[in-house]
C-alpha cells in the first residue's frame, strides 16, 4: 500500500490529504489510518498525504474545511471531504464509490476517452499556494496605496505651515521696503524665512528618500499597533541600567492614544537605541523622560528626554548621518549611537526625527508616525 503522493503513480489511484493541526498529532491519525485502508478492499491504491493545517491554509481555503482533523479525497474528482473524529468509519462508508470512480478513471485512460486530464493533487497543491499568495500580495498593495495616499495628504498639510510662514515673512519685507522696518527686525525676518525655506527641504528629502534610495531597502510590514503596549517591554528590558546608575525615570503614555501604523519591531528599536543612548550619556542622579503626545489628528509624536551633556549646536544638523561620530562619543566603546538607522527607520514610515539640544543641559529626540486609519476613513 502506498501511503505517499508520487508524481510518477498513475491517475487511477486514490489521493488523499489528512487536515489536522499539530504535527505530532496528525502523524498519529494518519498511521491509524494508513492501517485502516490496508484492511479495506480494492485494487486501487490510496496515496495518502499529511498536510499540517498551520503550514497549508491556502489548500483548507481552497477545499473550504470548516473542522478538523479532515480527510480530503482530492482525486479522482470531484473532490471530498469527510470531516470529525470518526474518519476511519466514514472512510469505510464511501471506499467502494471512491474505488468506483477510480475504477472509471481507470477504464477511461486505457480507453483514451480523457485527453486534457484535470490537474494532478501535486498541481493542485501549487497552484491553490499561488492563488492564496496573490491575493495576500494584491490586499497589502491595496493597503499600502491607501496608506501612501494618507501620507501624501498628511506631507501636503506639513508643509503648508513653513509655505505660510514663508509667505508671511516675504510680505512683510515687501512692505517694509520703503524703511519702515530697522535692520535689526529685517535681519529677523530673513533669517526666519530661510528657516522655513530650510524646514520645507528637509521635508522634500525626507519625502524623496521615503519613497527611493537607503529608506526603501528597509522591509517594513506596518500593522495596527499600540505604542504603549510596544514600550513596556523595552522599558522594563532597560529598567536596570536605569535603577543602576540611580536615574530618575518617567513614562508618559497617554490611555486615549490612537493605534499607529508602523512595523512593530522596527519602531521598537529606534525606542529602544533612543533610550539606550539616554541611559548611556545622561551622568548617574539625572532624569530620563518618555513622553508620547497625540500631536494632530494624522500624527503621533515620540520624545526621549534627558539631562545628559548635550549636543553642540554645530554637531546637531549632522547627528543623524552615517558615520558620524560625535565629540561626546569619545571616551564611549565604538560609534553604537544607531540614529542614522533611526533616521531610516522612521522615514521609511513617512516620518520625521529631530533633535532638540542645549549644552550642558540635556537633548529631546522626537520623530513622529502615522496615526492607523481603517481604509475609506
């Protein structure tokens, strides 16, 4: 008695496939009835194969199974399924029909009555895992336009603030031409409108580099989550370097803040780096703070304070860069910051990261996500 799928057997034979979830348990039932066929009657083999549920869903989708353990009787078709615990007994109910058709099948290829057989199990098989494939493919594609759609619209209003602020302050200098401005408040404007300008770029390469280039070698797989049950276990994963260099600790999370659309591990270690560095730098006796604020109704805004020695000013445009090593790095082992991939990380989730940094004082790092939408809201 055969007892496996052979690509080489003939179509004559019966082929079956056990359903069951649990691997040690499947093998268990499929021995009791590879037994039980080996006492039936008939002179058409039954090629039985073990399908563990959990490894197959796009084969339990294509035969519609509802309960297991089940037993499939793919060929000849048209296709069966006995479903329950009494597998043993309804096999033995409906073995004479399946020797019957199997039979027909027989006398049919001999006869050369069936020149475009139906596909074998094995192509079966492949071809139900390609549709299932496809069709998850096709849902996150239309997921992910949707979610760059909110993005795209959610990037147009930011950069309608710095537009504006811009606009504001031409204007006022336009008016101002005939000397009724000092230099000290055109000097501000200026200096205002090209901080504006400045911001607008940033956004317009944030946006750029989302879209191309290093962001979008990340694999990012963005799910509903809840940013405060994604803290907790970086939190108390850090909680003894924390108590061992006597920090003082606060997390703000509030109990009303909307799910987030992110890759869960990802943003958990651009957190957990933030926090590692606060840990790292801020001297023994200061305070680290975790604060997460619903910012607008598209956006959430993550910071990590702390009251470390601060950043220079002229270190700060380029805090994020590969490779780049700050003054304050030098008596730590190796470059291990990590905010380069930060910066990879949240762009790649369309948005943006900053440092906020007085010397000898302390350094706020923020960066912001997407707030999740269902699709059609």
């Amino acid at each position: 008695m055969q007892t496996s799928l052979d690509r080489t057997s003939t179509r004559s034979g019966i082929r079956l496939l056990l359903f069951a979830q649990g691997r040690a348990n499947i093998e268990e039932l499929a021995e009791q009835l590879r037994r039980h066929i080996q006492g039936l009657p008939g002179q058409h083999p039954a090629h039985l194969k073990v399908v563990p549920l959990e490894e197959h869903p796009y084969l339990a989708e294509h035969y519609k199974l509802v309960v297991t353990p089940a037993l499939v009787k793919a060929e000849p078709l048209p296709a069966q399924v006995l479903a329950g615990e009494d597998l043993a007994t309804q096999l033995e109910v409906w073995w004479p029909r399946w020797q019957g058709q199997a039979a027909l099948v027989s006398y049919q290829e001999e006869a050369g009555q069936d020149p475009a057989p139906p596909p074998t199990t094995e192509a079966l098989l492949q071809m139900s895992e390609e549709v299932f494939s496809l069709r998850q493919e096709r849902a996150q594609l239309r997921e992910q336009l949707d979610f760059k759609d909110r993005v795209l619209a959610m990037l147009v209003h930011d950069l309608r603030s710095p537009l504006t602020a811009t606009a504001l302050a031409v204007e006022t200098l336009q008016q101002g031409r005939e000397g009724s401005l000092d230099k000290a408040v055109e000097r501000q404007l200026f200096e205002h409108a090209r901080q504006q300008l400045r911001k607008m770029d940033s956004m317009i390469t944030d946006i750029l580099e989302s879209a191309r280039g290093s962001a979008s070698e990340l694999r990012i797989r963005a799910v509903e989550t809840q940013l405060a049950s994604l803290c907790q276990p970086v939190i108390e994963e850090l909680l003894p370097r924390i108590q061992a260099k006597q920090l003082q600790f606060q997390a703000d999370i509030p109990v009303d803040l909307p799910t987030v659309h992110v890759d869960p591990d990802k943003i958990r270690q651009v957190i957990f780096n933030l926090l590692d560095n606060a840990i790292k730098y801020t001297p023994a006796g200061g305070s680290i703070r975790l604060n997460i604020l619903h910012r607008t109704s598209q956006k959430v805004q993550v910071t990590v304070s702390d009251t470390g020695p601060g950043i220079p000013e002229a270190e700060q445009e380029n805090i994020f860069s590969d490779a780049v090593r700050l003054s304050r790095d030098q008596q730590q082992e190796g470059y291990g910051i990590g905010l380069s991939l930060c910066r990879r990380i949240v762009r790649a989730h369309y948005g943006q990261i900053w440092v906020e940094s007085i010397l000898g004082k302390g350094s706020s790092f923020h960066f912001t996500l997407p707030v999740y939408r269902l699709c059609g809201r």
